[in-house]
C-alpha cells in the first residue's frame, strides 16, 4: 500500500476482517450513511448492508450492552465511540458486562469486542471532548486497553483487536487522523501485549504513549544537541503492561519519565510508576518524573489548553534536569 | 380495602393444554417453589451468602414463558438479579444452581457469581445480571445476533427468540427506552418480560412512575404491549405462545407486563415491613401453583396424587441438589486468577 492517511488505515484494517470474516460487524453512531465521524468507515455500509455497519440512535449505554449480548453469543461487534469520551455514558456496560462477566459467569462466556474511537485533547474542543479514558477503564478487570500512535501500529493493532477472544478498548488520538505513513502491501498484525521501542537509548528511558509519542519526538533533536540519547518507548498496551520491555530499558538507562496525556492522578503514569517502584527499584538511580496533563478539565481557551497539555519544551527541560542528576 | 389494578381477564376454557404439558408446568412451578423455599433455610443456617432474592409468588411468569412457550436450551433466556428460578426454567440443573449459591467450584459459574450472577452457555442462560435493567439490552444483542445469522449470515435455522426478564423498577430506567426503540426498529425476536410485582424494594410502583400500565409504554415505539395475569400460567403461556410466534415470524419484539406479587420480601435481608398484611393476603390467595393445580383437577388433567407425587419428586430434586452443593469441591484457590481472560 503507498502512502496512507491514519483514518484510512484503520478503515483498510476494518475492512479487511470484515472481508475476513462474517461475524465481523461495526456499530456506532454515524459508522454507515454518514461513513463515521472522521470517515474510518467510509463507503463501508455500501459493501457490507447496513446490518454490518449498524447506525445506532444516540443511546451508548445500551448500543453497547446490545454488542456485549451479540459478542456473547457468537458475533464480534466493534464499536465506534464517536467519541470516546461519550462511552462514559456505557461505563456500566464496559466495566460490569464487558469487563467483569467472563469473570463472574466462570467462564460461560467469552466476549470478543473492540471498542475503538478516538479519545485526547484536540483543538479547542472543550472539556467534554477532550478527554483521556484510558486512565478511567484501567481498573476495570478483564479489559485490555491499547493505544495506537502511527498509521502502522493502528492497522496492524487493530486487526489483532478484532481478533482477540476478549474486550479490547482501542485508544485513537483525534490529532493524529491526518499523519501519513508508507504501509506495507502485505497483510501484517501485531501484538496487543507489546510495546514498541521508538529509538533505542542510554541516558534515560522514557515512556510514552498515543498522541505524546510525537511531543516526545519533537524533542528528540534539542535533546541530542545536548548530548543526551533518550531510549523512547512507546507503551501500546496500557493494560496488560508489557514489563519486559519496560523492565529491560530501565535496568539499562537507570533514570525513568513518564510523558502521558491524561491526568496526573490516578493516570496511566501513576500505575507504571508504582509498578516500576516494586519491581525495579534497585535500579532506579533517580525518582521516577511524570510529565501529565493538569487535573483540571481541559480548559477551550487555546492557550489554556496548551498549558494543561505537556508541550515539547517541556520534554527537553525535564530530561535535561533528570540527566544531569538535578532531580 | 385495598386498591387493586383489575387483572385482565382470561378465559381457561379455549386453552389447549394436553396432561404432560399440565404437569410439566405444574413441576416446573413447583421446582421453583420447593427450591426458593430451600434457599431461604440454607440462607438462614449459614450455608450460602450476600443478596439473595427469593421468587416465590411469581413463578407462574417463569414457567409460563420458558416452559410454556420457548424450547429451553434453544432459545435464550436473560434475567436479573432474582434468577435462580429462570436459571431453573431455562434446564439449568438445581444441583448447579443451588452449588452455585454454596460458592462451589460445581455451580453453573463455577463458584464466582453467587446469587445474582447464574450462568449457562449450554442453556442459553445469558445470565443474571446484578445492576437493574443492565440484562435488557444485553439480551437484545443475543436476539440481534439471531437475525444477523438468518440475515447476513443466510442460517435458514437461525430462529431462537430471547426471552429477557425484568422487574416494574427496570421500567423507569433509560435502558429499558432506549432497549425497546432499537428491538422495535430493527424487529428484533425478543419478548421483554416485565414481571410487575408492584415493589422496587420499598418503593411502590406507582410512586415510581408516571404510567403505572407498564404495557402502554410499548405503543410509543410502535410495539405491541400486553399485560396479562402473572399469577396464572396458562394466560401467561397463551401471550407468550402469541408473543413467540410474532418473534419468529420477523414482526419483532412484544412488551408483555405480567401482574404479580413476590411472596417475601425484596431479598433474605429485607424485614418486609412496609408491605400492608391486606395487600400481602390479597395475592398469597391468589397462589399460582394451587391455581393451576385446582385447574389441572378439575379438567380431569391430574389426580391428587399426580400432584402429590411431583410435590415428593421435587422436594428429592432439591434435597439432592442440597447434598450435592454441601459435599462439592470449594473452588481450587490456585485458580483464583482463573477466567479473567477468553484464554484462562
């Protein structure tokens, strides 16, 4: 495939397990006629009939327990949260049906479900839209949570999201529809278990996910001007987390931050933190520094928005002070 | 006196009701008493824990709608948290059911569920769920998945209809609005039971909601809605049969309010002490096991002692299942992580 718009290499990834397979169906408000939101299933609803691309009226809680009971007994629904921040409106449905029922049916069940949407602060969007789920769900048992980054990752994770046997919420960034990528022409999947290591490093690792991979790359060049070679790592799956890799960066860079777009308390950052705190602590030379939004709804005024998000500058400054054993 | 919503009327003397098909409901009734009633005494001598919510009074909505209209282990069944009864209905056999609430590793999920939660793929149990009216669109996914096998899929033999049960305090509960719009849109194969026994716990139905005719509010979705007497098994067996029929035809979803009465109090923990003794005596004499019993006798259906010897039969159901749940394996504690994952 030549080069390929983000939005579009989710389409192609629905696309082709639909094509897959039949019991594949998408969900949503707005997926069929009006081809979703932000055109993920474009023209999809003419190909597959209306009962494959299912609009939905505007009722989350229960288009989603509807999935839930088709995931049960046989189908493998992915839903569209138009956004994502409008599926705390399912909280139930996620965390007691999707999450927990394996678990309390003693495994009567399975439920194959993808919930996909994009999610993050976006341009001047507002509070209510601008918000970092992942942090919410992570507590929810039974749930894997995945966050895509570049139009490679988001096809090839979610064509495996599609086909995992178990509910999977899958984190798009609103901001990075538009990124473009050389896609392979061959089929390709990849692990949802797995994180991926960005740009190999020695003086500190730093752990990333969704739209702050990029803020952290920007940073990239100012920080190697000043000498200092970060080990990037893009964390992919927020829940199971992949220590492996993690583990394996900090016993090499000894000096950890955390750069995430949700908020500081109770964020995805707070739960690597305590986990690199118990398992690697003998190796940490330094605390480990979070760099989070501000616990404050995200604020519409474009400059008050971009304070409440971790901006690049940021990234370099912090690293710096972190390197030179200033923190 | 007491006030009482006049019951609809419905007359025996049409219905067509052979001898084993009399028996199996009055058996299947009486399961649900004999074991409700067990419960509470194991609930009391410390043998099973936490909410449990006994269904006597209304088993006549049970037997009517899963044995007397569905083909259990075909079609689909969903309940609430008041589910040992369905569960039973649905073939779920007592002895899972009863090691179930003994927290047993034997139990029909397998000891992490409890009394809320009954399970079973084989019977096509989609479960009960804890949280009100959270069963109502879960059970709609099962019937969406039954038009999506004929429709999509070209299953000539995709024809289950799901049968989804709830309580009058669902029915205020946006699930319960936004459950019925989809199924009537989409005419989906579902028959939403609503089994009005007139108490949400402490609050009475009427102080709950606007239209107390539950039935009525299906018209606004273009869906038929009846109500029919929840304390007669064979009116309740005739709009289920109707109600069935319409499913499997592709005409869609019905919306029936069966009128009945819980016999105990919200669950084992609640004292029933706002419940009026005159309304109490008003639907205990109104019993639907004794109905049908009576009517089975007087249609020469049944002898007294047909009767008498299920009463002996199920009370050695349930004593076997006692037996069964007390001297079933607790769950192994190694496998505490255990059915987290699809691949558990």
């Amino acid at each position: 495939m030549a080069e390929t718009v983000f939005f579009n290499a989710l389409r192609a990834a629905i696309d082709e397990e639909m094509a897959r397979d039949a019991t594949v169906f998408v969900l949503g408000e707005d997926v069929g006629h009006y081809g979703g939101s932000y055109k993920v299933t474009k023209n999809l609803y003419q190909k597959y009939g209306e009962l494959r691309v299912l609009d939905t009226p505007i009722a989350e809680n229960s288009f989603t327990g509807m999935a839930i009971g088709a995931a049960m007994t046989g189908l493998r629904p992915i839903i569209e949260g138009m956004n994502m921040g409008f599926l705390l409106l399912a909280f139930n449905q996620i965390a007691n049906n999707a999450g927990m029922l394996r678990y309390t049916s003693g495994g009567n069940f399975q439920i194959p479900l993808v919930i996909r949407g994009p999610g993050g602060v976006g341009r001047q969007l507002g509070a209510e839209h601008s918000q970092r789920l992942e942090a919410y769900f992570q507590a929810v048992p039974g749930l894997k949570i995945v966050a895509c980054s570049t139009p490679y990752n988001a096809k090839g994770l979610l064509k495996s999201a599609i086909r995992d046997n178990n509910p999977v919420l899958f984190f798009e960034h609103v901001l990075l529809y538009n990124l473009k990528e050389d896609l392979p022409e061959e089929e390709y999947l990849l692990p949802l278990d797995k994180a991926e290591l960005v740009q190999t490093g020695k003086d500190v690792t730093i752990l990333t996910y969704s739209r702050m991979r990029h803020h952290v790359l920007q940073a990239l060049p100012e920080l190697r001007q000043r000498g200092i070679q970060p080990e990037i790592i893009d964390l992919i799956s927020l829940r199971p987390l992949d220590w492996d890799t993690i583990s394996a960066s900090v016993r090499k860079t000894h000096r950890v931050m955390i750069v995430e777009e949700c908020m500081k308390t109770g964020g995805i950052g707070a739960e690597v933190t305590a986990g690199i705190m118990e398992r690697l602590f003998d190796e940490l030379d330094a605390p480990v520094v979070r760099l989070s939004s501000q616990d404050i709804p995200t604020p519409y005024n474009g400059t008050l928005e971009r304070l409440t998000v971790v901006q690049p500058e940021q990234i370099v400054s912090t690293v710096a002070d972190l390197v030179a054993k200033k923190i | 006196m007491l006030q009482e919503r006049p019951l609809p009327t419905f007359s025996p003397a049409a219905v067509q009701l052979s001898r084993e098909e009399g028996l199996a409901l009055y058996e299947d009734m009486v399961l649900g008493r004999i074991f409700e009633d067990k419960c509470a005494e194991m609930y009391y001598r410390g043998k099973m824990f936490g909410f449990v919510h006994l269904y006597n009074g209304q088993e006549a909505v049970a037997s009517g709608v899963i044995r007397g209209a569905l083909r259990p282990g075909v079609d689909y069944v969903c309940s609430t948290y008041r589910d040992h009864v369905h569960a039973l209905s649905a073939g779920v056999p007592a002895r899972e059911v009863m090691a179930e609430l003994f927290g047993k590793a034997t139990g029909c999920s397998k000891g992490r569920g409890g009394s809320m939660h009954m399970f079973s793929a084989k019977h096509r149990l989609l479960g009960g769920y804890a949280f009100v009216a959270e069963g109502i669109p879960v059970a709609a996914g099962a019937a969406f998945q039954t038009k999506y096998r004929r429709e999509v899929l070209g299953d000539t033999t995709a024809d289950e209809v799901t049968a989804c049960f709830f309580g009058d305090g669902a029915c205020n509960n946006g699930q319960f609005f936004e459950t019925l719009n989809m199924a009537a849109l989409w005419k989906l194969p579902i028959l939403f039971v609503v089994e009005n026994n007139k108490w949400a716990i402490g609050m009475a139905h009427e102080r709950a909601t606007s239209d107390p005719h539950i039935y009525k509010k299906a018209s606004v979705f273009n869906m038929v809605g009846v109500e029919v007497d929840g304390m007669d098994v064979l009116a309740v067996r005739e709009v289920a049969q109707t109600a069935v029929a319409r499913a499997r035809a592709g005409e869609g979803p019905t919306l029936i309010e069966a009128l009945t009465y819980r016999f105990r109090g919200h669950s084992l923990a609640d004292p029933d002490e706002l419940r009026s003794k005159e309304e109490k005596e008003f639907w205990l004499s109104r019993d639907p096991i004794k109905r049908l019993g009576s009517y089975l006798l007087e249609q020469d259906l049944a002898t007294n002692q047909d009767l008498k010897t299920i009463d002996q039969k199920i009370k050695q159901v349930v004593e076997d299942a006692v037996t069964f749940a007390e001297q079933s394996p607790e769950p192994d504690p190694r496998e505490l992580r255990r059915y987290i994952f699809a691949e558990d």
